[in-house]
C-alpha cells in the first residue's frame, strides 16, 4: 500500500542546509557535510544499502520550487544524477514541484510536472502516479514542513549527519506537536538514519 514519507537529511542541530541556499549553493555554504552519506566515496555499503531501498520503493517524488530552481540547474541533475543521487535515473519516478508559477523554461522537462494547488493536491497528484510505491517529499525544508503541519505524511525518515552547523535552513517550523513512533534506527559511519511513524496530527 502507499505510503507518504517526508525523507530529508538533517545536521544534529536542526538544519538541512547551510548558510545562503540558493541555486548557486544549492546545500548552501558548507552544508554538503549533512549529506555526506549520499555524496561521498566511497559510500559505506549501508548508506548504498539506505539509499537503494529508498530508490526502489519510490513511485513518486514531490519537491518546492526553491529546490526545482536548484535540481534543474546547471550545477544540478543531468542523465547520471538526480532523484535517489547515482541509481538509475532511466527508471527515476516522475517528481511533482510545489509552485505559485511554474518556470518558462525547464532542462529536464520529462522528469518534472507543475502543481499550483499547493501541497495538498501535489501529494494527491503524486499518490495517482506512485500506484502501489510510495510518494516521498523530498524537500525542501517547508514544503515537507508544511506536509507535516497538513496531516499529510505517514512516515518521517531522518537521516542525521554527526555535525553541528550552527546555521541555515531549518526543518521544523510550521509542523508544531506531533507524536511520532520510532520504527528503526540504522547507525553507519556518516548518518544515524531513522524512521518514525507519524500517530497523531
């Protein structure tokens, strides 16, 4: 059955991103440590453990503009990299962008369909294209914050980076109290990555 999860990596301190996020900083100034278990090499055989599974029980991702402007860059996606970082990217689900106004022009036009209707109707639009795979929110930090705060997700997965940045993008500031249930815990060398099951909203 489908499930919505909010999947986002996240410095002990409570950020997602550095400093200046932007599509010229698209972690921001100094936040590629908090996906350090993605992007270096070679990657602990349980984060490539963490990422394939998360890859292959995705049907569909939604994502804010904030983070399309940056995916869709020069610096961004291209045949090789993007949804699930270095899998396979012929068989990458469609990914649905949270937007007021979608772009004039898109790089890679075939992977991305525009949703004004907010984030409600972008995880409805998504649960119709995943069929029996799950929808992941991606990020950024407020569009999965506002699935949260909606009632929207079934499943959080923290990836926590052993880092303090000190300073950026912040995930928690709409969602307010919520129960979770701490469904695993999986330790390696770069992330501690931990699944909650979303129980009361």
């Amino acid at each position: 059955m489908s499930r919505v999860i909010a999947d986002i990596s996240m410095s002990i301190d409570g950020y997602v991103t550095g400093p200046d996020a932007g599509p010229a900083h698209g972690l921001g100034i100094g936040g590629e440590g908090i996906h350090a278990w993605v992007l270096e090499q070679p990657r602990s055989p349980i984060d490539d453990e963490v990422l394939a599974r998360a890859f292959e029980s995705t049907g569909a991702v939604v994502l804010g503009r904030r983070l399309f402007d940056v995916v869709d860059g020069p610096d961004g996606w291209n045949d090789d990299i993007g949804y699930g970082y270095d899998q396979d990217q012929s068989v990458a689900p469609p990914c649905f962008v949270v937007t007021h106004e979608p772009p004039e022009k898109v790089r890679l036009a075939s992977r991305f369909r525009f949703v004004p209707g907010g984030v409600s109707e972008a995880v409805r639009l998504a649960g119709e294209a995943a069929g029996d795979k799950n929808v992941v929110v991606m990020g950024g930090a407020n569009v999965v914050d506002q699935c949260l705060a909606a009632g929207l997700v079934d499943e959080l997965h923290i990836h926590f980076s052993p880092l303090l940045m000190g300073a950026g993008t912040r995930l928690f500031t709409l969602a307010g109290k919520m129960a979770l249930v701490q469904r695993e815990v999986i330790h390696s060398p770069r992330a501690t990555h931990v699944t909650y099951d979303v129980v009361d909203q």
